[in-house]
C-alpha cells in the first residue's frame, strides 16, 4: 500500500472554498426561480405594519414587520417604522431580482402612507397600488360603545 500523503491547503485556499460554499447554499427558490414580477401587501393596523411580498401567484416569499426589526409597544404603529420595514422588503426584493411590484394596501393605520413613500424611492417598478381595505356596508351590529 505505501505511505498515505495528506495534502494541506493553505488558509486562503480553505477560506475561499468556505465562501463559494456559503454563496451556493444563499440562493433562496425565489432566485433559482429568477421572478422579476410580484405582489406587496401592506397591512398596516393601529397596532404594527406588516409587508408581504408574493409572486404573482400570491405564493408568500418573505415578509417583515415592525415588531419583526425589533420595535416594541406603540412604536410600532409609527410611520417611522412602517418605512423601516419598507426598506428591509425591498432590500430582500432586489436580492431576489424582483423588479416589478403590485401593491395592495389594507388598513388605516398611521404606516401606510410612510411605506408607500419609502417603497416609491427605491429602485422597484410599481406597477398598481390598490387599497384593498375591507369596507362593512351595514353588515353586522357594532360593538358597545367602550366606557373609558
């Protein structure tokens, strides 16, 4: 058989396979897919924003949150952290090579408009903002009036 021989490499070697590794396991099914075009929901409530970003087929891809970044209590009703949640959605968008974005927005909360503004700077299409939120017409009874 003969003397076995083990081959060393040296550090950079190793720490260059290490991140062509890191890099191959990264790419998410959204960036094998190769999607350009999908959808935002915005649903901003009185108590937190929360966006969605879906294919075009309402498949969820990923999504953030107010309380998701770290906000707690009533500052994550704030317009401030509405747009902050904005710039984390459409960081991830670019990174999946989305392009082109429908929005819907829901809700009355005081994020919507700040998310809508701070999507708009970015480098994303809009192509639609729809304001989706739901509307009774005398449907049901209201609650009792809230004695405080």
């Amino acid at each position: 058989m003969g003397k076995k021989r083990v081959v060393t490499q040296s550090e950079e070697e190793l720490l260059q396979e290490r991140t062509k590794l890191e890099e191959a396991k990264r790419k998410t099914k959204a960036q094998k897919r190769g999607i350009s075009k999908g959808r935002m929901y915005i649903s901003a409530t009185y108590n937190n924003t929360i966006i969605t970003l879906t294919d075009k087929d309402g498949k969820v891809l990923t999504w953030a949150s107010a309380g998701n970044l770290g906000f707690k209590g009533t500052k994550k009703a704030t317009p401030y952290a509405a747009s902050e949640v904005a710039n984390v959605i459409s960081e991830k968008a670019e990174k999946m090579g989305m392009s082109e974005v429908d929005i819907f927005v829901k809700g009355v909360g005081s994020g919507r408009s700040s998310a809508l503004r701070a999507l708009a700077a970015k480098n994303i299409i809009i192509n639609l903002i729809k304001d989706v939120t739901p509307i009774p017409h005398n449907g049901c009874r209201p609650r009792r009036a809230r004695r405080v």
